[in-house]
C-alpha cells in the first residue's frame, strides 16, 4: 500500500526552513511513502459560524483542507516555535479540522519536526502540542525527536538541508513514522 502524508508547515514566509524541512522530508521517504504539503495561508480565522456540519457550507479552503487531511494516513508537521508556543496560523488550521462528527484530526496518527534559528529547536511548541493532541484523541509519535536548531548553519542558501546529521534523523524518523502507521493500521 501507499501511506500518504500530508505536511503542514507552521510558517508562512518564502524563505521558511520549516517549510524547507518538510521539502527536504519530501525528498527522503521511503519508497511506499507520499507526502503533500496543503496550504493553509488561505484558510479564513476560525468561526464557529462558519464551522458548519454540513460540509458544502463551510468556506471551501477549510474544505479542501479537511479532505486531504481526512485521506491522509498521517500528518507531518513542522513549524518553528512562535513567542514559545504554536504559531497561530498553524493552531488555526488545526482548529478549523478539530470539530465535527468527521473531524479529520481524530485518531490520525501525526508526527513533529522544528527548525529554528535560534538554539531551543522548538522544543517549547512540540511540547504545546501535546495538550492538542491529547484532546483531538491523536496519535502522537515521538521517537526520534526532530528539533533543527541553528538552522543558518544547516541550510543552504537555496534553501537545501546540507547537514549530514539532520537529514539523518529525519530519515529514521521517516521510518519510524512509517512503521507506527502500519503498526497502528494492522
Ligand atoms: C512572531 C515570531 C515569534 C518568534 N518566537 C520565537 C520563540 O519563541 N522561540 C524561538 O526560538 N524563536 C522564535 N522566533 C524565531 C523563529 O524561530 C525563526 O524566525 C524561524 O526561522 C522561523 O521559522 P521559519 O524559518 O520556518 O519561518 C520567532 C519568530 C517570529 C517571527
């Protein structure tokens, strides 16, 4: 079978390295692996007006958002750490796929990575997921750990994760990931 990923980077800008992260991620999986980055920069703020059951009446970026979530196996995410907690465009999309009797979110198997400039790695916004797993009934993986500091040295300048130990732990923990789906799907 193919596992199907779907990435969510935590920022927005261009020149991201979380967004790069999850491209150089795109880059390593293993062969029976896919991963597709959806976009949350369109997605309107969350109202719970607007958060409709009825699928058609909900704004149609939280639509396509749901569905590609809903299909996927399991979710990647990488974002840096905003005045140390989740950045608010990101809480913002995974509020908008929380809610529902076809809420995407639950039971979906999700996996962590950050990259920052500065030396923490993100520690602090993988560690307030936790509480947003918990309640969403998400299925966290956490081994091995992602946490991409001082990511000028890590980088390149087009973008490109050059540095051998980092992709290195993203491979296992691409191959773990992979692993706990399959194990949670048997
Ligand atoms: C609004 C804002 C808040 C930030 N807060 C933190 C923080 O709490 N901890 C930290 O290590 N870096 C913080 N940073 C720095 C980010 O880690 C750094 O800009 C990082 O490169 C952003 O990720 P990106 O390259 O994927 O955009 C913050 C940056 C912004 C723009």
């Amino acid at each position: 079978m193919n596992i199907q990923l779907v990435g969510l980077s935590g920022s927005l800008r261009k020149g991201s390295y979380n967004t790069a992260l999850l491209q150089a991620a795109a880059a390593m999986l293993p062969p029976d692996v896919s991963l597709t980055i959806a976009a949350i920069d369109d997605l309107p703020l969350y109202n719970a007006d607007l958060d409709k059951p009825a699928v058609a009446d909900r704004p149609a970026t939280v639509v396509r958002l749901r569905e590609q979530l809903a299909a996927a196996h399991g979710i990647l995410i990488a974002s840096p750490e905003y005045n140390y907690g989740i950045p608010g465009g990101l809480k913002n999309a995974i509020d908008w796929a929380s809610r529902g009797e076809d809420a995407p979110l639950r039971h979906k198997p999700v996996a962590l990575m950050g990259a920052t400039i500065s030396l923490w790695g993100t520690v602090r916004m993988q560690l307030s997921f936790l509480p947003v797993f918990q309640y969403l009934s998400m299925k966290p993986h956490y081994q091995p750990e992602v946490l991409v500091n001082e990511a000028v040295k890590k980088f390149d300048k087009g973008g490109n994760l050059t540095d051998v130990a980092t992709r290195e732990i993203i491979a296992k923990k691409l191959q773990s990931f992979r692993q706990f789906i399959l194990d949670g799907l048997a």
